[in-house]
C-alpha cells in the first residue's frame, strides 16, 4: 500500500468518531441566555452547550493535537470570528492546578493553528460527578 493510501485510510479512521460543526455547535453561550426567575434545576449541568472537542486528561497523556487542529480548522472555515472558550473540569479544587496547565497547554495548540490568543477564553470548572480531568472547547 502506498503511503498517501494509508494516511487517507488512517485519517477516515480518526474522524469516524467525530461530530460534524454544524449550526448546534455555534449556539450563544449560555451566560448570553436569560436565566428564568426563581426556578433552580433539579440537577446542575457544567454546560449546556455540545462541545467542540472533548479531551479526557484522566489517564496517560492524551494525543489530541492533530484532531484538535482539524477540528479548529473547520470551524474558522464556517466562521472566521469564531471564539474558543476553553474550559478545564476538574472533579476536585485540589485539581484545579493541574487543569489550569491542560486547559493552557490546549489553547496553545490552538494558537499554533492561527487563532489569536483574544479569541480564545479559558475557563475552570469544578464537577464533583466526574471521574476525571477534561478539556473541553466550546466555540461561540
């Protein structure tokens, strides 16, 4: 088999199990929503919105980087203006310091795609209900 042949083959499999940029993923952000009055939800969700990239920091060090530029690729194709919000979710604060240092090591490897570190907004959230460290990137 042929080289290009095998980086074709092996590029179908890495997206296969990725979601299309659709108009779902560009929703607002949700602090851009009115919040409804005096109604708590029963179960408090980190963000509503569908990720762009998840990456889960819980075991060995993930290879994110490739799938992370196609995908910030295709969304600068749909919109040139697009912001990153990339947020860290930790289970615990005493993991706060190291999903402060995933989150900034993903908005480098969006920087080195040619976003401008002013579309990119990082974030730290706490989840009690995970199990893990993530990086998840949001666009909006």
């Amino acid at each position: 088999m042929r080289a290009p042949g095998l980086h074709r083959i092996l590029a179908c499999l890495l997206l296969a199990g990725c979601a299309l940029v659709d108009q779902r993923t560009f929703a607002p952000a949700p602090e851009a929503k009115a919040a409804p009055a005096a109604t708590a939800p029963a179960t408090v969700k980190v963000d509503a919105r569908t990720p762009l990239v998840s990456i889960d920091f819980s075991g060995p060090a993930p290879e994110y980087q490739e799938l992370l530029g196609y995908a910030v690729r295709a969304a600068d194709m749909r919109d040139r203006d697009v912001q990153y919000d990339v947020v860290s979710i930790v289970p615990a604060a005493a993991d706060a310091a190291a999903g402060q240092q995933e989150a900034g090591d993903v908005m480098r490897a969006i920087m080195r795609e040619g976003v401008p570190p002013a579309r990119i907004h990082l974030g730290l959230r706490a989840d009690p209900t995970l199990r893990g460290r993530e990086v998840r990137v949001y666009v909006r």
